[in-house]
C-alpha cells in the first residue's frame, strides 16, 4: 500500500504536465524511450516501457494519430514492427523534458540527500530481486 500511496502522491505533479502536452502517462513512457532510441521494436518497447503488449499497441495507435510516432516493419523479418518518433514527436521533447526534469528536482529536493540514495537503492534492489539484476 505504500509504494500506491506513494504513486498517488508523486504522479499528479507529471500528469499535469503531460496533460499540458495532451499526452497520458503511458504516452509519455513511449516517447521518452523513442526519445532515447532512434527506433524500436514493438516487444522492446513494451519491455522498456512496462507496458503491456496488448496495452502498447492501443497507445501506439493514440499516438500515431496524433501524428507524434509512425510504424516500419522490418525489412530483414517483416512480422517486426518497429515504431519511431516522427519530427513532430521530437519537437516536443525540449518542451515537455525541461518540465519533467524540474518536477524531478522538486521531488529530489523534498527530501534529504541520504534518504533520496536510500530510496533509490532500496527500489534498485526489489527490482533486481524480482526481475533479475540490469546489465
């Protein structure tokens, strides 16, 4: 109940920017990947977003009417479909990161240095007792 409470508490900060972008959560994790990765398969994607695949593909199609992603398959296996941020998706990113990084510093800034590197090894290390140490 903790980490939901905790969710509850933190996340209306960055949905308000988002919605300022007519952008969901979910939208948001696709593109700051994309942002990151020139292109990306669809499974991929959905690792990296912690979105589902059945999810992922009901955002991708949001996002691809919104003119701010567009899909390929890949020419060397064809049942791949990669997905990329098109120009207009890139142009908001100097827009949305700067709002995303100071409601990050906010955050930060909350609470002591010690406590915030505790709080982020203490949620490294259920992540790698549960999914498997990254690298």
């Amino acid at each position: 109940m903790m980490l939901h409470r905790t969710l509850d508490a933190v996340m209306p900060g960055f949905r308000k920017i988002f919605k300022e972008f007519g952008l969901t959560e979910q939208q948001w994790r696709v593109l700051r990947v994309l942002w990151e990765q020139d292109e990306i398969a669809l499974h991929e994607l959905a690792d990296l977003t912690l979105i589902t695949a059945p999810s992922l593909v009901g955002v991708v199609d949001r996002l691809e009417k919104l003119g701010l992603v567009a899909r390929r398959r890949t020419d060397s296996d064809r049942r791949i479909v990669c997905v990329y941020a098109t120009p207009a998706g890139c142009d908001i990113e100097p827009q949305v990161m700067p709002l995303v990084a100071g409601a990050y510093a906010e955050l930060k800034q909350s609470i002591d240095t010690q406590t915030w590197e505790h709080l982020l090894a203490g949620l490294e290390q259920i992540c790698e007792l549960k999914q498997g140490p990254k690298g």
